[in-house]
C-alpha cells in the first residue's frame, strides 16, 4: 500500500488475525494501526516512511511481533497497554525512536537490531516482566558493523517489576554500542 492519504491498515475491534507479508510505503498518517485485539500475528512486512510511526499496537493480547523490516519514521514500532506481546528478529533502522513500549505487561523484545535512531534506541516505560534478550543495538546482525544512535541505546524508566535485560545464557546477551548514551 502506497501513498493513502492516512492510514496504510488499521484493524479495531478484532480477534485472531495475521498481517503478512506486506509493503506499507509513504503513507500521510502511519504504516499499521492495531487496537483492542486479541491473538495477532505482525510478520514480514516492509514498513518504510509512513507519516508518524510505522506500526502502533494498543490494547493487544497475545501479539507477536516478528520478522519486520521499519525504517523512516519518527516513532518505528510502538505498543502500549498490551500483554503477552513478542517483538522478534525485527530490522528497525533510521526512525526518531525505534522501539517505543509503555504499559505492557509479561513480554519479550528478542533477537532485534535497531540501529540509526536519532531517539532512543529502545525505550520500555511502566512495562512489568519484560525479558530483554538477543538484540543489536547500534550494531547490525553481525555484531561488528556500526549502526550508530544518535541519543539513548536503552531508556527504562517508571515501574519496570520482574524486568529483565540480558541473562545468563549467551543468547540473551544484548550488544549496545555505538550510541550517543547509553
């Protein structure tokens, strides 16, 4: 979907879907909007220069997130008052804030690389039982080639109970280089 005046697809209201597969390129508002759902499935998709945010998710139960490629806007992906919720081997490159999550509860931020930023890299903001895991920040997929941030790699703030960052096995090792702070 190319150049829509607003929304590229916004989904309310619904249960038990999959969004695959998809280009979503300059469109004025935002690439994905999704609310109020239950069971999503956001993967392989090409999200790039939409007006504020690639893909906003709100209000979702049991989403995962995976396998995306989001570049060029202020905010990439945004998910806020969500649960149960896996953003997964996902390219997020060239945005103001990358990855931007408020208010979720029991999720997992896996395997990502996000690079490019001029906001944060990551922020997680009054989300509980979050597990941090496997990303690349300000680094590509090969752990070497830079991929700088020109503000925060990782912004966690507010109330973050049972959150994790990194762990003790070497997969969940995150690498956060190359970024202005942090």
């Amino acid at each position: 979907i190319n150049h829509a005046q607003g929304l590229a697809v916004a989904v309310a209201n619904a249960d038990q879907y999959a969004i695959r597969n998809n280009t979503l390129t300059n469109n004025g508002e935002s690439g994905l909007n999704l609310t109020n759902s239950k069971d999503v499935t956001v993967v392989e998709n090409t999200i790039s220069g939409n007006g504020t945010y690639a893909m906003g998710l709100y209000d979702i139960t049991r989403a995962d997130v995976s396998s995306n490629t989001v570049s060029g806007h202020s905010t990439g992906i945004s998910v806020g008052t969500s649960s149960d919720t896996t953003i997964k081997s996902n390219k997020v490159k060239g945005n103001g804030n990358s990855i931007s999550l408020s208010g979720l509860s029991s999720f997992k931020v896996q395997n990502n690389t996000v690079g490019q930023s001029s906001g944060p890299a990551l922020t997680i903001y009054q989300s509980s039982g979050a597990q941090v895991t496997g990303n690349n920040i300000g680094v590509d997929t090969d752990g070497i080639t830079p991929l700088p941030n020109s503000s925060i790699g990782v912004l966690m703030a507010g109330d973050l109970g049972g959150s994790v960052l990194g762990g003790l096995n070497a997969s969940d090792k995150n690498i956060i280089t190359n970024n202005l702070h942090g």
